[in-house]
C-alpha cells in the first residue's frame, strides 16, 4: 500500500528509486519529527528556567559552540565513512536527551524542586544541545543524501523526501500540544527515541540499497581521487567559489529575517496569560509548528515536486523572497494602521511565520539542496558544514543582535526591523537568480564545483 501510494503522487519514479528515496524519506521524518517535537520544547523549557529576555544571547552564543563542532564533523569527515557518523551523532544525542528528559522531570519550584541555577545551566544546556541537533544532523543527511544522488535522479525524488520530512515536522509539533497533560518529560523520551528509529533506518537503507545506487553521483566519485581538504580549506572554498557564496547568501538570509519575527512572535505570546508557563507556551509553539509544517507538507505533496520539474529551480528559489518580502510588509501595515489589540497582533504575526516556515520547507529547501548536486565531496561534507551550520546559525546570531538591542521597544523593533527584512530580501532574489544560472550551466555541462 506505501509502495502504490508513492507510485501515485510520483509516477515519474522507478521501482528502485522509490526503495531508495522512500527510506531515506523514513529516515529524515524521525529526524525532522524529533527536532521539530524538541524545538517548541526547547522554547519552553528555556523561556521558564533561564527567561525570554536571554533568547537572542543565547542566539548568539550557539554559534562559538557551533562553529566548535563543525570542527569535529569536518574531521570525522575525513576518518569515518559516511553513514557510520549518523550512528556516531546518533547515539550522542540520544544520551544526551535522555539526561535533559530526566532533568525537566524535576518540579520548577516547591518541594522537590531542583536549585535553581542547576535548573538555569539545564535550561542553556538543552538548548544548545537541541540548536546543534538541528544543524549538525539534518545538515549531515543533506550531505549524505546528495552523495548518492544525481541531479536527475534528485529532481524526481527530492520531493518525496521532503514530504516524509513534511510529515515529521507535523507530528513532531502535534505530539508538543499534550505538553499541559504530559509534561515535557515524556516527549523527550519520545524524541529520543525518534533518533534511535533514525538509526535503525539508516543501517537498514545500506543493507539493502545496490552499490551502484549508493555510488549514482560519478562526479563526486571522481573527485575522491583529489587531494584531502582540511577544516579550513571547506571555508577557503566557500569564499573563493562565487556559486557557494551565493548558496550561502540564499541560506543565511532568510535566518536573519525569520529570526526576528520568530522572537516578536514568542515574546509576544509569553506576555499573555495564556502561555506564561512552559507547558503552555510549548503547546502553543507545538501549535504553530503543526499549523506551519502542515502548509508545507500539502503544498510539498501538491505542488512543489511538479514545480520542480515543470518550472525549475529558479522559479522555487525566486517565488519564496517574494511572498516573504509581501508578508513581512503586510505585518508591518497590520501593525501601524490595524488597530490590533495583542491576542490579534500574536496571530497575525503567527501568520507570517507560518508563510515564512512553510515556503522555506516546501520550496526553498528542496532547491537549496539541489544546489549541492554538481559540487565535489569536499563543498558537500564540509563547505556545507559551513555553510548550514555555522553559516546558518551566525545569521540567526545577526538577527538575535539586532533584536537584542531593540527588544525594549516594540515599535522600533517593528519599523526597522521591516526595512532591514526588505532591504535582505532584495539582495535575496539578485543572488536566487544569479544561482539558479548557475546551477543550469553546470548540469547542462557535467561540469562540478570543487
């Protein structure tokens, strides 16, 4: 029954492309449905031990310790094989989960209630150890997916990974809306061992996937044969490589944008009585991860491989700094001029994001990652460690800043907020277009970036 329904919504594949990229579909839903159950957890669990106000510090401080571990992934890189780090990171995660759901079992205060500075570090701790999951991980299943990919293969099937993804990321969020009758302890475990299923998959995908699948993408083959690039050298490439500079650009752009409607939004429900505890507010983010993931996963099934094919990458790169742009002015019109009281401006601004979320998953992501098809093993394992890690996570650090600096007043974080997002996105769509030739040009010639 899987099989035919997959056959339906992508008749284009073969009977071997489906095996493939309907595991590594399984794959990434428990890695998306474990970081998108964690996200709103993290929030909540932050926002109670340690408090709102220090979100964009900690924003900023996520990139020294991410830039850390790119470090050690680059190098694991080198020495272990490809697959074998996904149990490696794996099985780190999981105990580390497994102590923050221990943790977070302890009442916030009264009796049995654990020191308050113990609860503080827990609270910087989990969210550091979640920010980085996000990054590292689903950066690595990127890397390892476009590694036994080629870019014809990867137009038919991208989509359908997307799509298990899609579908992760709605159950991860709808399992965080029990945080009131749950407690967050229970949906830890429930994340960790979403990452154990991970695991199980990825060893299961290569016992039974042919080697000449695995082996599909013959430029990266043959770039192996090439001289090893340290740590430094995936940066040294990353900076003297127009086309990843612009890779770069499309990623980290939209971080910065995203970050500060994404704060204007909790701090925004945190200041109603309906979500100052911990429980409600991950419910309440497990209710906008849901909504948003939903969006995307529809218009991923409905839409999004067939504008792939039929209108190409440059349309999937384009149309998401469009909307983006449109909504974010939107928002700022809704606040100047519509007479909204603070239960209205909370939802518009969830609208935003659902908009900005939803895009991001079901078009700019996918075209993102076939940017990476005609690129050596070098930009794929460790450019791309940079530029999704810790590229990603210093545009989140940018936006952090500058909300940091105006968070004591909601106006101006509105006014200039808004042209500092417009005058981003232009730059965005300049640099979508000049990618998106690029990438045409190199696959039309067999021709990779290395």
């Amino acid at each position: 029954m899987f099989f035919r329904i997959i056959k339906f919504f992508w008749p284009d594949l073969s009977n071997e492309e489906i095996k493939k990229y309907g595991m590594l579909s399984m794959a990434f839903f428990f890695i998306i449905g474990a970081y998108w159950l964690l996200r709103p957890l993290k929030d909540g669990f932050f926002f109670s031990a340690v408090g709102g106000k220090y979100q964009p510090t900690a924003k900023m401080l996520s990139v020294l310790i991410v830039g850390i571990l790119v470090m050690v992934y680059s190098k694991l890189v080198d020495i272990v094989e490809k697959h074998k780090l996904f149990y490696i990171l794996g099985s780190i995660y999981t105990v580390l989960f497994a102590i923050v759901a221990y943790v977070v079992n302890f009442p916030v205060e009264g009796p049995g209630a654990l020191n308050p500075s113990i609860l503080r570090f827990f609270g910087w701790a989990s969210y550091f150890i979640i920010e980085s999951f996000g990054s590292i991980v689903v950066a690595l299943f990127w890397s390892f997916t476009a590694s036994v990919s080629d870019a014809k293969s990867a137009k038919k099937g991208y989509s359908l990974v997307i799509a298990g993804a899609q579908i992760g990321a709605i159950f991860g969020p709808f399992m965080a809306t029990y945080a009131k009758s749950w407690g967050l302890m229970p949906l830890f475990l429930i994340g960790t061992v979403s990452i154990m299923l991970m695991m199980f998959i990825i060893n299961r995908f290569m016992a039974v996937t042919p080697k000449e699948q695995l082996e599909i993408n013959k430029q990266e083959v043959k770039s192996e044969s090439a001289p090893k690039t340290g740590f430094l050298e995936g940066l040294k490439l990353l900076l003297t490589r127009p086309y990843l500079l612009g890779i770069f650009a499309v990623v980290t752009i939209y971080e910065v944008v995203g970050t500060i409607v994404d704060y204007q939004m909790k701090m925004q429900a945190q200041a109603l009585p309906q979500y100052a505890s911990r429980e409600s507010l991950t419910a309440f983010l497990g209710v906008f991860g849901m909504s948003a993931n939903a969006l995307a996963f529809f218009m991923a099934l409905l839409g999004t491989g067939y504008m792939m094919k039929k209108l190409g990458l440059r349309f999937c790169l384009l149309t998401f700094p469009i909307v983006l742009g449109l909504a974010v002015a939107g928002l700022y019109a809704a606040y100047t001029w519509g007479h909204f009281n603070p239960m209205m401006l909370l939802w518009a601004t969830f609208g935003v994001m659902m908009i900005a979320k939803g895009l991001s998953y079901a078009l700019n992501n996918p075209a993102k990652e076939m940017m990476y098809i005609p690129t050596s093993k070098d930009v794929k394992f460790k450019s791309k460690g940079w530029i999704d890690m810790f590229g990603s996570r210093s545009s989140k650090a940018v936006g952090a800043a500058f909300t940091d600096s105006l968070k004591g007043n909601a106006y101006n974080l509105m006014a200039y907020g808004t042209i500092l997002s417009l005058g981003f996105i232009g730059v965005w769509i300049v640099v979508a277009f000049f990618v998106s030739n690029k990438f045409e040009r190199l696959t039309a010639e067999g021709k990779i970036v290395e």
